[in-house]
C-alpha cells in the first residue's frame, strides 16, 4: 500500500493533478482524502486545498 500527497492552492490545480496521476497509473485506488485550510493574514484569506490518495500498485 503507499499513498501519494497533493497540495495546491486552487480546487481545480488540485484537481487537475489528482486526474493526471489517476490516468498515469494502473493501481488499484483504495481511498482517496481531501482536506481544506483557511488562513487569515491581514485582510487576505489565504486557501491550502490538499488530497491524499491511497493505493495499491498491482503486480
């Protein structure tokens, strides 16, 4: 089993990353995990989108 960790600052770059390795690999996707941080600095929000995708790679 591994995993493979995906951190972005927009939905869709983090998205586009997650189909790009989803089509480059024959494994089997066993779980896949996404998570959201906001901070404020001054008047600025500033978004973290990230995803963990668990695998297993077939032999």
């Amino acid at each position: 089993m591994k995993v493979k960790c995906f951190d972005e600052n927009t939905e869709k770059d983090l998205e586009q990353k997650i189909n790009a390795f989803l089509c480059s690999t024959k494994s089997d996707i066993i779980d896949i995990r996404y998570q959201v941080a906001i901070a404020v600095q001054g008047e600025d929000q500033i978004y973290c989108f990230s995803a963990m995708v668990v695998y297993s790679e077939k032999e």
